[in-house]
C-alpha cells in the first residue's frame, strides 16, 4: 500500500446533499450525506498495473463516469461522514489491491508416511489377535 489518507484528500471529490433518516428537522436542512467520488484512471498514487487491477476487481463499484462512488450518510454530521466515506474506500482500495499468498504444494515426508503405515500395521495387528478362532 503506496497511499496515505492525506495523499488520497487530494485526489477526491465530494456531493453532499440532504440526508433522510435520523436528525429532526435539522435533515431538512443540513446537507449532511456524503457522496465520495475517487478516479482510479486520473490517480497520479497508483502505477498503471495497479490501476489495471483496481479496474478489474471494483468494476462493480464504478458510476456511468467511471468514478469510483462511495455514498455514507449513518452520521448527523457532514464532517463523520466524509471521514466514514473516506475510511470505506481506504478499505475498498486496500483489499482490491491485496495479492494473496501463493500456496506451494507439499508432500508427505517419506518417514512420516512409515510411521502411519507402521500405526497402521501395528493396530491391524492388535485387532486380529482378539478374534475367535472356531478351527479348534
């Protein structure tokens, strides 16, 4: 991650307007939702294979301007939401960019796969000696 909060307060924009839910009158009259627009294409933070990934795994998130919106209107202030806007596509942008741990294959060791078939042998073992022999 080559990006810092304060690196990224640069490069968005914001929409406010106003917000339903909790307030009071005061929703009627405070533009307090948040609407948090970031462009991957005119970023100057990410090189252009990682600005390649960022297209591909958050196609979904993308607007008709090609925009990656986040909207947060929780808080009954301005200020809360865009820092909770802000915090969000920290978290988007850090897991798109995530490449997760290549898993090597391994193989059984030749002495631990002994020591099984020797349990094995040995339990096989115990197990024929409690059986009724009806030959006598």
């Amino acid at each position: 991650m080559n990006f810092t909060k304060a690196d990224l307060q640069k490069e968005i924009f914001y929409k406010t307007s106003r917000s339903g839910g909790k307030g009071g009158q005061n929703v009627n009259k405070v533009s307090s939702k948040v609407e948090l627009l970031f462009s991957v294409a005119n970023s100057v933070l990410f090189s252009d294979e990682e600005k390649e990934l960022l297209n591909t795994k958050l196609q979904s998130r993308f607007n008709k301007d090609g925009l990656i919106q986040v909207i947060c209107d929780e808080e009954r202030s301005q200020y809360l939401n865009k820092e909770k806007a802000v915090e969000r596509l920290i978290l988007l942008l850090t897991k798109a960019l995530h490449k997760p741990k290549i898993r090597k294959a391994t193989k059984v060791s030749k002495a631990t796969k002994a020591a099984r078939l020797e349990s094995k042998r040995l339990n096989a073992v115990k197990k024929e000696s409690r059986k009724k022999s009806f030959e006598d």
